[in-house]
C-alpha cells in the first residue's frame, strides 16, 4: 500500500517492523480468525504459529502471533522476530495473509479520545518521526478511507492511541 514511499529494498534490508521487544509486543500485527486456523496448523509455509485470541469490546475476534515464548534473556531489548519472517526472504506470507497491520506499517490506525485516527509510527528506520509531504497526499488521496473502512470492519485492528504518535488523519 505505501510502496510509492517506502522502497521495497529498503523494507527487505530493515525489518524493523517484524521484530519487538518485549515493550513493543503491543505492536504485534492482529490476525483474522481465518488466518489464525489456517496459520496454527502444519502450512505451505513450513511454519506453525502459535496464536493468543484478542477479543475487543465489540466482540470481535483475532489472533495475535505469541513472541514471549521466545525470547532468550531477561534483556528488555532483546528483539524477536517475528515466525513468519524469514531472513533473507523477508516475510513469507502471502498477501492474503498477512495481517492489514503488515500491510500499512508504519501506519497504525488508533482510537484517540472516542474518534478513530491514523498515526506514523515514529520509530520506522526508513520514514522517520515526522510524516513527509509524500506520506500526507497519499492518506489524504483516498489511503486514508481506505484504512479507516477497514478499521471499521475489523475493529479489532485499532489500537488505543499512545503519545507521540503524530496524527496524520483524522
């Protein structure tokens, strides 16, 4: 969705948004229910994900990949990346998929004193803290709706909103 400013090299050689640290775990992408089974189970991807439900307030359902497990010191920046990314490949999913978090990073679609909002996540590598000219007229040319739909669709997606999170879409 945001290939016309992020490059896809640069994505490939960063994956900063396919690892977390333990505080960051609030992060990890959402899946649909129908992913989850398909995912949970031996795949055409020759990985099983292991999945916790998250249920939100109005019943909707998802998955959210299980990372604790695999953490290997008490470091609390000791990052874990995410199952499905493969190191030299980058993610393996394919794009049916690959969770709607995935497909918007660094975007993250956030409920901000009852309204829902889009905001840049201020720690991605190749955009930075501040959202570029580029990155508004896209949300602004029709990205923007588009998320906000779905958010309303999958409302388990949204993410309560954190400071420091610029707002770039109401």
């Amino acid at each position: 969705m945001l290939s016309s400013i992020l490059s896809r090299a640069s994505c490939a050689t960063c994956k900063f948004c396919c690892s977390f640290r333990r505080q960051s775990l609030w992060e990890t992408p959402l899946f649909p229910l129908k992913v989850v089974e398909k995912l949970s189970l031996p795949n055409e991807y020759g990985v099983v994900g292991e999945f916790r439900a998250v249920v939100d307030p109005q019943k909707s359902c998802a998955g959210r990949l299980v990372l604790e497990n695999n953490y290997r010191t008490a470091d609390p920046e000791e990052e874990v990346s995410c199952t499905f990314l493969d190191p030299q490949k980058g993610c393996i999913l394919k794009p049916e998929d690959k969770p709607f978090d995935c497909s918007i990073w660094p975007l993250r679609i956030m409920n901000k004193d009852g309204e829902l909002v889009i905001a840049l996540t201020p720690t991605c590598p190749s955009i930075g803290a501040v959202p570029s000219q580029a990155l508004n007229e896209l949300i602004k040319s029709g990205l923007g709706e588009k998320i906000l739909e779905y958010a309303k669709e999958h409302p388990y997606i949204i993410k309560d909103y954190r400071a420091g999170f610029p707002i770039i879409y109401l």
